[in-house]
C-alpha cells in the first residue's frame, strides 16, 4: 500500500511540474527532456468541408458514401486505440470544422493517417496537422 501511495505521489508531482512548465514560455518539447520522450505521441488534425461543399443541396450520393467511409475510417482507429476522440462542430458547412485526436509515433505516421482518410483522398475536406500536448483527459491520468 505505501509503495502505491508514494508511485501515486510521484505522479501528482510530475503533473504539477508539467502543468508548471506548460504555462510558461517554454517551447512544448521542453516538458519532455529529449531521452525520456514518450514513444507516441498525440496529433490533432483540423478538417474542413472544401467550399464546393458548403451548401448541403451540392452533395451528391458518392459524396454522401465518402462521408459514411470516412466515419468507419474513424470507428475502426477508434477500435485500435489510435483514435481518442473524433468530432465536428454544430455550424453552417462554411464555417465548421471536425477535430481528431490520435495517437501517432510521429507526425509523419499522423499525416499518413490523415492522408488515408477517404473525405481528404475524395478532396470533400481539408485537413491540417498539429502536434497535441494531451494534459487532461476524463477518466484517465496523462502524467509525462
């Protein structure tokens, strides 16, 4: 029991001093030193409906199809534990966007994911990668 209690310790203590250096004007590789950064990494992508596409009467059957592979594209991450969240604001399709969340050993492997997804290979979105320092996720402990 003491030894759980002290590893939970260290734990609360490495969040805070995360959580310190993630408010200051630290670039967010300086959380991690360089030899104990973790071996995957998280990738926010931002996706947009291209313009051709803003107004719902231009979407045609295949474009509709593309829309249901792309969400089993997503379910099946999901399963793998790749994905962590996926979703799109509640706007008008000029102005929304979806929002992934992943797991990927590098940004390389993200783009790849990204690439492979059948509404940016059908060009019906846009998509844009950014590396995501995940602090806080409901239900689990994102320590460094």
């Amino acid at each position: 029991m003491i030894a759980f209690l002290r590893c939970r310790l260290v734990r609360i203590i490495a969040v805070g001093c995360w959580l310190a250096f993630a408010g200051s004007s630290l670039p967010a590789q300086a959380a991690f030193p360089p030899d104990s950064a973790p071996a995957q990494r998280h990738f926010v992508i931002v996706l947009r409906i291209v313009p051709r596409l803003h107004a719902a009467a231009d979407w045609t059957e295949a474009e509709h199809a593309t829309l249901r592979a792309h969400y089993n594209y997503l379910k099946v991450a999901m399963d793998r534990r790749q994905l962590l969240l996926a979703g799109r604001t509640e706007e008008p399709l000029d102005r929304a966007f979806a929002l992934v969340v992943l797991t990927a050993k590098d940004e390389s492997a993200a783009r790849e994911f990204m690439n492979a997804d059948p509404c940016v290979r059908g060009n019906i979105m846009t998509g844009e990668i950014h590396p995501y320092g995940l602090a806080l996720f409901a239900g689990r402990e994102t320590a460094p």
